[in-house]
C-alpha cells in the first residue's frame, strides 16, 4: 500500500465519519431529505461567497454553505408552514432551484473558474491528496502526478498533508464536541420536542445548529466525495445502524464505524487493482449493499429475525391450541375420540403433516405425552399452560 | 415517596404564599392566522386541586395548556404560574404530552426516557448519573414498571406507554402538572393506577391539570374542573360548575344525557 493509497483512505474514513455524525440525528428527526437539498444548496452559498471574496480557498465559503444551509431550511419550513405544499414537496421545490442558480451562476460568470459542475456532484476523491497543506514555500503537486502513485514532494516549506484531511478532520471533531456537548439536549429534542420546550431548551436552537453542521460538513466533504456521496454517507450508515441497535449512543458509535468502513471498502472496490472505477460510486455501492446485508441479517430487527419469531409464534401458538383442545376434552366422555393424532386434522382444521410436526414439538417441551393408538395426554406443565392462557389459574 | 426532601422544602416555600394561584391565565387568545382556536380565556386554578379540562373535539384543550406552557405563542393575554411568567417557572412545571405525539421506535430504553425528566433539573450540559437513575428507578417503581426498566420503548403497550411518561412527570418533581389525555386508549386498571398516582400528588398539595374526555368519571376523579369551547363556559368546583347547563353550553347539541345519572357525549362513542 502507497502512501498515496493511505491518504485517500483517510479521507474518506474521515469524510465519512463526519458525514455519518449529524446524519443520526436527520434520520431520526425524519430530515434524512434535508441532506440532500442542503447538500445541492449549499453550491449556491459557495458561489455567492466566491463572488464575494474571488478565492476559492477561502474560508468565507464554507460560511457561504452555512448560511446557504440555513437559508434552505427556513425557505422549506416557511412554505410548509404556508399549509399550501408539503414537507417533501417543498424539500424538493426548494433545492433544485437554489441548486441550478449556483449552477447558471457558474457556468455563466465563471468559465474560467474551477468549480466543475460534474466533480460537484461525484467528487474525485483520488485526486485530493495532491491538494496539500504546506507551511512556507509552495505546494508543486498536480493532479497529473496521480499516476504515478505517489505525492510528489513540494519545494520548500514543511508539507502538513492533504489539506482536505485536514478541513474534514476539523469537521469531524466540530461535529464530535457538538454532539458530545448536547447529547442530552439533542436526544431530548429529537424525541420529544414539546418536553424539550417546555424545560427550557430551545429545541430550535439545537435544529439550527444541527442545520448548520449538516452545511458545513457538505461543503467540506462534496468537494473530496461529491454532494451524492454525501447524501448517502449521511443517510445510509445511521439508517443501517438504526438496525443494530436500540440505543442512541450505540446508534451513533456504529454509524460512524459503518461510514469509516464503507470508506476502507469502497476505496479498494474502486481500485485500479480491483474494478478501476470511481471511488464515490464504489462507496455508495458499499454502503447501499451493507444496508442490504444488515435490513436482511439484523439480529433482531432483520427480515429474517423477524420472519424467524413469527415462525416461531406461529408453533408457540399452535402448541397452545392444541393443549387447550385437549385440556377441553380431557375428562369428557368424547376424550377417547377428540384427544387421538389422527383427530386433530378434524377438529383443529389442521393437516395430518402439521399436526405430527406439533404433536412432536409439543412432546418435545412437555407439554403432551404420545401414548399408543395416538392417544394425546396432557402433562402437568401442559395442562398448566392451558389453565394459563384460558386464565383459569 | 414522590416527593423529595429538597423538593418538600421548596414545596413549602410555595404554601407559605398560598393565595397565589397555581395558575393565572388573563385574556388569553390564540389564533391560527385569523382562525381562533381559544377566545379571551380566563382561569384560575388554586393551588391543590385535581383540576379536569373538558370539552368537545376542537374546543383548544391541548392548545390551551400548550399556550399556558408557552409552546404556542398567544396573539393576546398574560398567564402566570405561581404569580410569575412561566419561563421563570419551569422547574415548577412537569408536562406530559399526547402519548402519540413521539415516535416510540426511537432507540432508547424506558429508563432513558423516565430519566429525560431529570433534564430539566439538570440543565445544559450537566449529564444524568447515579441520582437521577435512582430518582428515575424509584418512579418506575411507582407506576409499576421497574420491571420493565432496560427495555426497548418499541415494546410497551399503550397503557405501559402511558405510565412511563407518568414516571417522568414525577420524575420532574414539579409543583404544577400538565397532562394532555393521559387516560388515551389505556385499560382500566392503568386508568386506576394514574387516577391514584394523581391523588397522592394532590395529597402532596401539588396541582394536577388534566386534559380529559370521558365526561362520566369526571364527577369520581376531579374536584376541580373547567369547561372549554374555544371560550371558556366555566371553570370552579365540579359540584358547582358541572351542570347540565354549562354542558350543554359546552357540548351543545351533541350532548347526550344518560340515564344513570352521568353525563356524555357523543363523541365518545365515535
């Protein structure tokens, strides 16, 4: 593994992370949709704030995003509110408009300017290493260094790494401290905002403030991985983590973990070695298939999980009917007729297969006894159960 | 025991001005845009009682305590808890809202949500620890539900689901509660069991506000009850307020006299 290779890693294992953080709490407010319209919005921000300053490194940018950020939630809450459309519907009458002006903005004003509408929306994380933070002298790297695998050396001053490392790394710890900081506010305002209030915790607050870091860490990250890898990174591993757990916290530890690990894999599926593909699309390929794996294997809350205890109710319950029906028939004059195996298809309506399949489960918990001629006999934990759920005991 | 030492002392601090209502609401109008929801509200609510609000579906019931608890933001009018605004007040107030305003598939376990109760006192930043667990745990045990302390939300029945929200009410160790139909689809033993919690509140000299909608047990539970149609009809002693008269002025039409002595109203049985 290059040094090269290890870089981009840590991009995106950082990107993702950061991604992954704020995006807990939008898909559990039921915002997993603001994603993705702060995430295309936030370009008009940059735009406007690169007119303003004409450096595209400068750090009024991201404070562009924020506010873009800011500006998209109160237009999609303003029009909600109006009673007129929809949440969702307004969501996506808002972002597609403020997205195509940053677009027009661009490629109508800025020709010459490198803001590339395609790398906007896909990224190009591979090439982000070479983009370094150096203290003193001057950064010399290009991308047309990205053959050779490996960063070229810079002339003079004291190379500090990839600079998006290091603006996602700060997001990542801003996003950390906030959620750190208010966890209990933040739980408490996303599952019970009224309560919240009415404490004397602003609820907005904390929703603005969210706001703004689901902002900056788009502008951060959609400039390495694209604003559709952002939309995935913040929506697929906390929905995925959701599966896994019933504890916040937990929920977002593996979220994070998640997004990292989507950034490790998607990295060396889309690697020249292996389908020499575009890294964003191989990470959201990773993350779409291990939701896909976790919806289906979760241990509890998976299809399967779930199919499994249904499976189980169903022989639970069946076990119980028949306990009842012998319990009924036990010490009655039509005991001998009623409580036989070949009677059950008769009068439990079940087939002759089943029944056999029940009668042995049964046996096999105690519950009944098979004598010979297919006499069913209840046992003592049998007829307890029956006394118990006809509510007898 | 549901009342703390601090919380006894702090009680009594309260008592010792006790001609100062629990809760004073003056003019009190809220509209959404020019739809009036409540219209010039007055009440007064001593401190002590066991205080039912009723009224027929879209009278403002939730509104009002929504907007008594600044939730809502009134176009008119002034209320006061314990003589001061309620911003001053909130370590006075507990509130329990409409069990189905929550999403209960959130991921936490009942402790956690009893213990969100103790935020209040806690205040930013400060974490939950031993005391509020013990606090939230002791609460558990006074709606019954210790047993079902480390479990998911997801898997309480409705009446479970209310009595968890009961024990974080109590949790808050307030002077003054809120309950928004606390009574919402439990069964009757749960109904029991929170009427009893409320009395022991109430025997504790704190004031119980309860939005309610079953007009034939207001007379067994409440002492204290006002009605409400987007105006107030009455409020006062049940044995004096609630009459025919003002539940016809109330209910209207849709009321319904029974037979056995009680009153209700149609839109129960919807």
């Amino acid at each position: 593994m290059s040094l090269l290779d290890l870089e981009v890693q840590a991009i995106l294992v950082v990107t993702a992370s950061a991604c992954a953080l704020p995006g807990v709490f939008l898909v559990l407010r039921r915002l997993a949709l603001m994603s993705d319209a702060i995430s295309h919005s936030i370009l008009f921000g940059i735009v406007l704030a690169f007119f303003i300053t004409r450096d595209l490194s400068s750090p009024l940018l991201i404070g562009g995003a924020a506010l873009a950020g800011i500006v998209t939630v109160l237009l999609v809450e303003g029009l909600h509110r109006t009673r007129l459309v929809k949440e969702d519907a307004a969501i996506g009458l808002v972002f597609p408009v403020l997205f195509c002006i940053g677009v027009l903005l661009i490629s109508g004003f800025l020709r010459g300017v490198h803001l590339d509408e395609n790398c906007v929306l896909l990224g190009k994380p591979e090439f982000a290493p070479f983009n370094r933070l150096v203290i003193g002298g001057e950064a010399t790297a290009s991308a047309e260094h990205a053959d050779h695998g490996h960063v070229m050396p810079t002339r003079g001053g004291i190379d500090l790494g990839p600079k998006s490392l290091w603006v996602m790394g700060i997001i990542l710890i801003i996003n950390l401290t906030f959620i750190l900081l208010f966890y209990k506010e933040l739980k408490l305002a996303t599952f019970d905002a009224s309560l919240a209030a009415a404490l004397g915790f602003a609820p907005w607050l904390l929703h603005y403030g969210l706001m703004v870091l689901v902002s900056i860490t788009a502008v951060g990250a959609f400039e390495t991985v694209g604003s559709i890898l952002v939309v995935a990174l913040m929506i697929v591993p906390p929905a995925t983590a959701y599966l896994l757990t019933d504890r916040l916290a937990w929920m977002i530890g593996f979220s994070a973990l998640l997004a990292a690990l989507c950034g490790v894999l998607g990295y060396w599926l889309a690697h020249p070695r292996m389908l020499d593909t575009c890294i964003s699309g191989s990470m959201a390929t990773v993350a779409g298939a291990m939701f896909s794996l976790v919806l289906l294997f979760a241990p509890q809350r998976g299809v399967l999980a779930v199919l499994r205890r249904r499976q189980q109710q169903r022989w639970d319950f069946a076990q119980l009917m028949l306990a009842i029906h012998l319990f009924n028939h036990e010490k009655t004059a039509d005991a001998e007729r009623e409580n036989r195996i070949d009677h059950l298809q008769e009068h439990l309506n079940w087939d002759p297969r089943f029944a056999r399949r029940v009668v042995r489960r049964a046996e096999r918990r105690g519950l009944i006894r098979l004598e010979e001629e297919g006499m069913l006999r209840l046992t003592t934990p049998g007829r307890a159960a029956a006394e118990q759920a006809l509510q007898l005991q | 025991m549901i009342v703390s030492e601090a919380a006894a002392d702090n009680l009594s601090e309260v008592n010792k001005e006790t001609d100062i209502p629990a809760v004073e609401v003056s003019d009190l109008t809220v509209a959404y845009h020019d739809k009036p929801v409540l219209w010039d509200i007055d009440l007064t609510v001593p401190n002590g009682v066991l205080m039912a609000i009723v009224g027929p579906n879209g009278a403002g019931k939730t509104t009002l305590i929504k907007a008594i608890l600044g939730l809502i933001r009134p176009v008119a009018g002034q209320v006061l808890i314990y003589g001061r605004p309620c911003g001053e007040q909130r370590r006075l107030i507990a509130y329990v809202p409409q069990r189905g305003s929550v999403d209960w598939d959130f991921p936490t376990t009942v402790l956690d949500l009893v213990m969100m109760g103790t935020y209040g006192s806690l205040g930013w930043f400060r974490r939950p620890g031993k005391a509020e667990r013990e606090r939230a745990l002791r609460a558990l045990e006074k709606v019954e539900m210790a047993a079902f302390a480390h479990r998911q939300i997801s898997q309480l029945s409705g009446g479970q689901q209310q009595r968890v929200f009961l024990a974080r009410a109590l949790v808050q160790d307030a002077q003054v509660y809120f309950m928004d139909e606390p009574f919402q689809g439990v069964d009757a033993t749960t109904e029991r069991a929170i009427i009893e919690l409320l009395r022991e509140l109430r025997s504790h000299g704190r004031t119980v506000l309860v939005v309610h909608h079953d007009l034939q047990t207001v007379i067994e539970y409440f002492d204290w009850v006002m009605l409400l149609n987007v105006r107030r009809i009455a409020s006062g002693p049940v044995s004096e307020v609630f009459t025919e008269a003002n539940l016809r002025a109330a209910y209207g039409a849709r009321l319904a006299l029974i037979r056995n002595g009680g009153f209700t109203s149609r839109s129960t049985f919807q």
